[in-house]
C-alpha cells in the first residue's frame, strides 16, 4: 500500500550532466572498464567586473534558497611578521559592522528571515557566506557592499574580536587532547620557510601584541574587488544577478594600499630525516606518527597523492586500519595529504592506548608506508579509493550551497574554476605505477620528520623546527580614516525581499511491505546519491546501567560480521560501491543509515539487510571494538566540552533510564560480553518494530520496491524487546557540580533544565523561546557571553528531542577564570526569559529562524532522514517534518512565555562545570551556596552522585 503527502518547502537539487567516472565489474569488483559511476559537473557562468572582482553564478530553480558567498584571496599564509592567526582575526572583525550595518547586524540580517551565515579561513582563503530565501539576494549583496567597501575597523570591534578568537584557541587547540598536534606540531614541522608554518589560527603572544592599527594596514593592503570572487547559487534569475552585482560592487575601487599577493617562495626538499617528542597536558593516549613535505594542489602529482591517501587511510578497509586498528596495535590512525596553492603536507599517525605501544606501532606504520613505495596497490584497492572519492563529492554536490564551496575551494587553491571537475577527471585516470611512483618520491624516509605525542608539560622547544623560522612580510601603514557607524537617522538601510519564487514541493510517499514494515520515501533531489534508513527501537534506555553502551555497540558493531563475510570484506565490498554504512543509538532507539550512489544501491542494499537481519558480533571483533570505546571514552573524558554534557545527563535524570549514558562507561563497556550484542540483536532489531526512511535522487517508487527486496520477507521467532515506559524518571535535585580538572585548557560551563517530550503540548512553545534564550548566534546567549563580553567562542542553548521528558541545556566555554561569571549571565538569561513578555515581533523572527534551519537540513538526503527517523523514534508523524512552521505559527506569545516561564526557570537550573576550579570555586559557591567539588579521578558515571566509593572494585584503573 502506498500512501502521498507534499514535502512542502524542501528543496531539490537538480542538475543533470554527468562525467562517467567508475562502476563495478562483474565479479564485484570495481573496474575502470565498466565505468557506471558519474558526477553532476558543476554548471556556472563566470565574469569579470572592470574593478577586479570575479563573479561565479551556478542557478538552481528547484530550491528555495539562494547562497551568496564572497570568496577573498587572502589566507593565514599573508599572516604578517610576528602576526600569525591575523587573517583569521579578521574573518571575524569584517563580519562586525559597517557605515550602515551596526555590530553583529549580519546576524539579524539572515537569522531574522530564516537564513544562515558564517565565514571560515584557511592557508589560501577567507570566505563569507549566507544562505537565505531566495527573494532576499539583494539583501545579502548589500550587505557584502557594506562589508567591502563601508567596513569599520574600530578599536571596539577589534578588541572585542582579539577575545573571542583567543576564547576559540582555547576551545579549539588548548582544551582538546589532540589540538596542539594538529594546529601546532604538525605545520611546524612540515615546512621550513614556507609561512604555511605558523598555525592559521594565531597564537595568544601574537594575538596579544596585535593593535588596531595592524588590523587597519591588514584591510587596506588585502581586501578589496581585486582580490574577491563573489559566488551566488541558487535560485535567481542570471540577468537579474548581473544587474545587481553592477550596481552593488562596480563602482568600488579596488585596495587602498595594495600589496602583492603572490608568494614566490617554495619549499626546499628536506636535507634528512628528523625526530620530535612533544609533549601536551591532558593527552590520555599517546601518538606516533610522522609527517612530510608535499607539493601544491596544481601539480601533476596530486591527483595520485589523493588516491593514495584514500588508500591508506579512508574508510575501515584502508591499509592502515587493516594494519593498525584490526590488529589491535592502534586505537585510532589517521593520514591526510593537504595541498594548498604554493605547497603543501602529508601526516599519518596512529594513537595508541599506551607508552609501551608506540615502538611497535611505529614499526608498522612505517612497513605500511614502505609497501606502498615499493609494491603497487591492487585493482581492487585502486578502484575502492576512486568510488570513495568519487561518493564523497555527490554527497558535496547534493545542494546548491555545496557546489558553490566546492567551487569556490577549488578557485582559491589553483585560479581556476573547473578544477574541481578537472580533479576529479585526473584522479579517474590514476594508475597503480602512479601511486607507487608518488609514493616513493614524497613518503622517502630520508625525508620525513617523525613525532610522537604524548602526555607532558606545554613546551614548544620539544617540537621546534631547526630551521629558524624565516621573516615574513611587513606591510605598509594604514592611510586611511578610521571609518564610524553613522546614526540611525543617517543610515541606509538594505532593501527589502522580492517575490518568492515558486517551488513544486515532492511528495512524502508512505508504503508498507509484505510483512508490515513502514516505509516513507521522499525524492529531495536528482543528484544521484541516496539516503536509506533502517529504524529499530531499542536505544541506550534499554541498556541496563551495569551494562550502558550494549544499544550503541550492538548498532556500531553490526557490520563487523555476517555469516558469510568477515569485517575486512564487508568493509571492502560498500567502499567499493561508494557507500558508507553505519550503526548508532541514540535515547530512543537504534538508526542504521546507508549512502550510496543509486546506480550502485542495489549491491549495497542487499549487504545493509544482510547485516541488520543478521550480524553475528565475532568475538576478535568485539573485544578489539569494545577496547577501542573505551580507550575513544578516555579521550573524551579528557575533553571538559565532552565531560560536563556526560554529567549534566546523569545529574538530570539520576537512575532513569534516560541517564544511562549511551557510550557506556569504563567498568559498563567492561562487563559487556558478545552474547549481550547478540540478545539485543535479536530482541530489538525486530520486523515488527522496524520502520524505513529513504530520500536523495532516488523515486519513492523505486526506494519502496528497493526495501521490499531488503526486508519484505524478513520474518523472527523472538519476541519484541520491552522498551522502558517512562524513561525520564523523577525530576531530580538542583545541584552545582564542578569537577576539577586542573590541567584543563578552558572552563565548560551547563546549565540544564527539565524539559517536555517531543509530543508534549509545550514542546512548540518551548522550542520557540529556546529558540531566543540560545538559538544560534542571534540567541540572548551569543550577544551577552561573546558579542558583549568576549568570554566564549559561542554560547546556545538546545531542546533535546526525546520521546519522555527532555533537558534544556545552556552551555558555553571559557577560560577557567571566568566560568563563574558565564554561569551568572546564563542564569541571569534564564530568568530574563521567564520573567520579560515575549514581544510578537521577535516570535515572528524567531519562527523564519527556526523554520529556515529545518528547510535547510530537509534538502539533503542526510538531513531528511534524520529529521524523519527522530520524529518516528519519538512516535510521531514522518508529515510533522514539513509542518514545523505551521505548528510554529500556532503558537502565540502567552503560550511562548508560559512555556519559558514554567520550564527555564534559573531556580531549577542543575549547573555544571569542568575546568581547573582553582580559578572558579569561591566565586561561584557566592553564586550558588552548596557547590560539590568532584577531584576528575574521583568521577563515576555509573552513579547518580557521581562519585566513586572508596575502596570500591569501580575505582581500580579509574581515570
């Protein structure tokens, strides 16, 4: 039976050429003979305005939305001398005000009408961009005028951007085990004179020593037309778009005082090999590894470099997860090729679960890395790591947005617009002699440096450089006025929405199979790639506590083994397809979700069924994939982001099902033995239970008929798994916990409420005034933690969906000496909240915000499942996806404050810290009375009071 429903404001993406790339022989192994595979090229139109500025177009009518991003040449390798992380201090400074925008207006500008914006940096470019409903283009190109040519660079804006990026170094790179690795050790070794050294993100010295005038000089000598590329894609009429970009940005001249941006310097080869030992506090579980010099992303050998680092490190059938992981030698590997325009790095490196690991698994990372300089990789292997390449870019390519990143990366990085299809042309015709070949030439152990990681003090002489570093550019003085926000009176405002153009909305199609299993298919776009959902309840608040993480091990570990092919092969045969496939549990219930290109579906559809109906947990599989958790649950441990969410859960729902943690804990991953996979298995993953979900560039004819063949004959003898009724528990005690962490780099600060389920009737209205209090950065939260005061990177807040009683959570990251003050102001945003009417103008806004971001996450496969599988593991409706704003519009001012006003209430706030309490705990037991201290080693998840019994069997071994 077959049941129709409008998917009304999801957008499809549509576009139609196709490259012929790579298919599958007829043994079920990919050839380049039988190519199948194909990508959608990349349609724009490109012109140039006299001024210098670049204009890309890539139109798009079957979405609602248009994308503007303005592309800048400028990256962190133009990093002024003793200036390092500039170019990206200034990605935030010129997204602050202008003559006529004040601060952070922008984010009104595209939050307000349900749009989104951001802006990155990187070694070759910064870009700015909005994604928003397509009548609002001109909007969004006023206000990058504004940014380009009307810009203020004040001492206001500049030293209130100097502490919100030096609060993200903290987050980002000093309280991640791994950050300093990967920002600092890692370039620092991989080049000698190149600028691409310095870490792009800066460091607090040389944010420190920065001044405004530096921040003048950067803008003038770098941002103008001439070093910019405007890229719009979406839907809008090409003509109308000429016209607006002539009469925005023609008449502004290009830069100030400009200086060449061009680097001539190139990397000289390396004169021999070297060895590093660096050291970082809170590093649970030690590195080795090694990293290389590269070329630039042009040159002849990168298309190879690419496929060979696909082949040693992407996905589970890689050489160094074979090599590594499924021995037991590693807990994590991980390599990466990055090349930018003038040079660029190889890494590969292993995280080990202790000292004594290290020699040994050094020695195989190093005879894997020797095998492929010296033996050519098998077809099978060659044409695995083309599917995968060649997948990851249909799932880019999906939406409008992701063509013009892909284009706009690929025209940073060479100066040419089709790369990224020319890429992908050369990597088709990458051969086995290739990958050996550059293999051999780049990978040459005389010409690597090698690293360890591992846990110590922060000394950067550990792993210094030799080479000095070399002096890099000054620039000239800035000559221009410094430039004010004009009053109210003066400004001109951005002009206001065109018509919307008209969109036809596909159709929600529900099936059912012979033996009952639902089904809901959607096509949201014509790009050949899709999504299928396989849907079982049963998640963590099925696990007993002794037990927690059985649901997500049973869901991550099913495609360990079936009866017939072993983890290697089943690894190898979706890899081969282009698939991805994977298993997790959330509260509610178990999701396992299947990508793959749809000419490839059937094959890897088939394997998918094969798995749920039947993974039989091998025991090697499980003890090695059991002691891989814990040892990713260390990690995580150390980090106070992760860690203060796991206590916040446990404070919040005590002994509850739903304070189960579903990563489990140490002693829990410990007691769990395979036959408890194999009784969940077979009491959760049921016929009776299961329900479907299918979208992406594949008709809901088709993805019925498709399902049918996976499960339409499944058929159990077991009875249903019981699932919990009331999962959430009693409310718990308001408590203040800190755990002390005293090496923590940055101070995590929640404060969380009990909330409504997802079908409650104060759910809508409260997701409204969530919506307010900490939705995204034009919540309450944003504007006082980092816009007023620079004390975090972001502040939000979010309403869990759970099918029983939810948490609100508020929450931000700091530096240790200020987390008592991030916990007054959340507080004090509680109360505000609950306290001040909710004016109907604002609701208004924050309905479009609301409704925008659930459009967006609607247009790709991914996201439509995702939404849809929530909403049907919380016993709802799959059409509940596309009424959000209707259900939004119901919902009046009275219904918004009463929800705000019985829910988020300060005096029911559970308030968590992880930091180094040092800084914090006397002011905050000012703020809170009864504070419990909990030592980080004294810590227990398993316990409603979060705190380890002396003596006890649960504190041996405790971290």
């Amino acid at each position: 039976m077959i049941r129709k429903s409008m998917l009304v404001g999801a957008a499809a993406a549509a576009f139609v050429a196709t490259a012929p790339v790579l298919g599958h022989g007829k043994e079920g192994h990919p050839t380049d003979a039988d190519a199948q595979l194909s990508v959608p090229a990349i349609k724009y139109s490109m012109w140039t305005l006299a001024n210098g500025l670049r204009v890309v177009a890539i139109p798009d009518e079957s979405t609602s939305t248009v994308t503007t991003s303005l592309w800048y040449d400028i990256g962190s390798k133009l990093d002024p001398e003793g200036r390092s992380g500039f170019a990206h201090l200034f990605e935030h400074i010129l997204s602050r005000k202008t003559e006529n925008m004040p601060y952070n207006m922008i984010y009104g500008l595209t939050a307000d009408i349900g749009g989104t914006r951001n802006a990155s940096n990187w070694i070759d470019r910064t870009n700015y961009y909005e994604q928003v409903p397509a009548a609002y283009l001109e909007t969004m190109l006023w206000t990058h005028r504004e940014r380009m040519a009307k810009v203020v660079v004040d001492e206001e804006v500049f030293e209130t951007e100097r502490g919100v990026v030096k609060e993200e170094l903290r987050q980002r790179v000093l309280a991640p085990p791994y950050g300093r690795l990967q920002r600092f050790v890692l370039a620092e070794n991989a080049y000698d004179v190149m600028p691409h050294r310095r870490p792009g993100i800066g460091s607090i010295e040389d944010l420190d020593s920065a001044t405004l005038d530096d921040a003048r000089a950067f803008y003038e000598a770098y941002y103008g037309p001439d070093t910019a590329t405007l890229i719009v894609a979406g839907n809008f009429e090409i003509q109308r778009l000429r016209d607006l970009v002539s009469e925005y940005f023609g008449d502004i001249p290009p830069r100030a005082n400009p200086v060449e941006i061009t680097i001539k310097t190139r990397e000289p080869e390396a004169t021999g090999p070297r060895a590093v030992s660096a050291t970082a506090p809170n590093v649970p579980l030690p590195v080795v590894g090694a990293v290389w010099k590269a070329p630039p992303i042009t040159d002849p050998d990168a298309a190879a470099l690419e496929v060979l680092e696909a082949i040693l490190s992407r996905g589970d059938n890689s050489r160094l997860d074979n090599a590594l992981v499924r021995s037991g030698q590693a807990v994590q590997v991980a390599a990466s090729v990055l090349l930018f325009r003038e040079a660029g790095q190889i890494s590969a490196y292993a995280v080990v679960a202790g000292q004594d690991a290290l020699a040994p698994a050094g020695a195989t990372l190093d005879a894997e890395i020797e095998r492929l300089r010296a033996q050519p990789v098998t077809p099978a292997e060659l044409a695995e790591a083309k599917s995968e390449i060649v997948a990851a870019t249909l799932r880019r390519r999906e939406t409008a947005r992701g063509r013009a990143f892909e284009l706009g990366e690929a025209l940073a990085s060479s100066g040419d617009p089709d790369f990224a299809d020319r890429r992908l042309a050369q990597i088709t015709h990458v051969t086995a002699e290739d990958v050996m070949r550059v293999a051999a030439k780049y990978l040459d152990p005389q010409k690597r440096v090698s690293i360890t990681y591992t846990e110590g003090e922060d000394d950067p002489a550990r792993y210094a450089n030799p080479v000095p570093l070399p002096e890099f550019r000054t620039l000239p003085d800035a000559t221009g006025e410094i430039r004010q926000v004009k009053s109210e009176g003066e400004r001109m405002m951005p002009p206001g929405p065109r018509a919307t153009p008209d969109i036809a909305a596909p159709e929600i199609v529900e099936g059912t199979l012979s033996n009952g299993i639902r089904v809901v298919a959607v096509q949201t776009g014509d790009v050949p790639i899709a999504t299928i959902s396989m849907l079982v309840p049963g998640g963590s608040k099925t696990d007993p506590r002794a037990k927690a993480g059985i649901a997500q091990l049973a869901a991550a570990l099913a495609e360990k083994g079936v009866a017939d092919m072993d983890a290697q092969a089943i690894a190898a045969k979706f890899e081969s397809l282009g698939a991805t496939f994977g298993g997790t549990a959330s509260s509610d219930g178990t999701t396992f979700n299947l990508t793959a290109p749809v000419s490839n579906m059937d094959e890897a559809a088939a394997l998918a069924a094969a798995i749920v109906r039947g993974a039989t947990y091998p025991q090697d599989e499980f003890a090695r994939e059991r002691d891989r958790a814990a040892n990713g649950l260390q990690v995580s441990m150390k980090e106070p982001g992760s860690l203060s969410r796991y206590i916040a859960r446990v404070a919040m729902y005590g002994a509850a099902p739903y304070g189960t943690l579903p990563d489990g804990t140490a002693e829990s991953l410990s007691a769990i033995t395979r036959e408890d996979l194999l009784a969940h298995r077979e009491a959760y993953f049921h016929p009776e239970t299961m329900q479907i979900v299918a979208s992406g560039g594949i008709s809901p004819e088709a993805a019925i008929a498709l399902a049918e063949d996976m499960f339409g004959d499944w058929t159990v003898s077991s009875a249903v798994g019981e699932i919990p009724k009331e999962a959430a528990g009693e409310t718990q005690p308001v408590r203040t916990i800190v755990v002390d962490m005293p090496d923590a780099g940055q101070a995590s600060v929640v404060a969380a409420v009990r909330a409504p389920s997802r079908n409650d009737a104060d759910y809508y209205p409260l997701e409204l005034a969530n919506s307010i209090l900490g939705g995204g950065s034009s919540g309450r939260l944003f504007e006082e933690i980092r816009t007023k005061r620079s004390l975090s990177y972001g502040a939000y807040s979010s309403l869990a969906d759970r099918a029983d009683d939810s948490i609100l959570a508020a929450s931000a990251q700091t530096k240790n000496e200020t987390a008592d003050e991030v916990v007054q102001i959340l507080l004090h945003e509680f109360d505000r909240l609950g306290s001040e009417p909710l004016a109907d103008d604002l609701l208004a806004k924050r309905r479009l915000y609301l409704a925008g971001r659930y459009a967006r996450a609607l247009e790709t496969s991914g996201g439509f499942n995702t939404i849809v599988a929530g909403l049907l593991q919380q016993g709802l409706e799959p059409v509940e996806a596309v009424k959000l704003a209707e259900r939004l519009d119901e919902v009046g001012s009275d219904a918004a404050s009463a929800a705000a006003q019985s829910y988020i209430d300060p005096g029911r706030a559970t308030v968590v810290i992880v930091g180094d309490a040092s800084h914090f705990v006397e002011d905050l037991q000012e703020l809170r009375g009864n504070v419990e201290v909990i030592p980080a080693h004294e810590l227990n998840l398993a316990s409603a009071d979060l705190r380890r019994t002396v003596g006890s069997a649960e504190a041996d071994g405790a971290d």
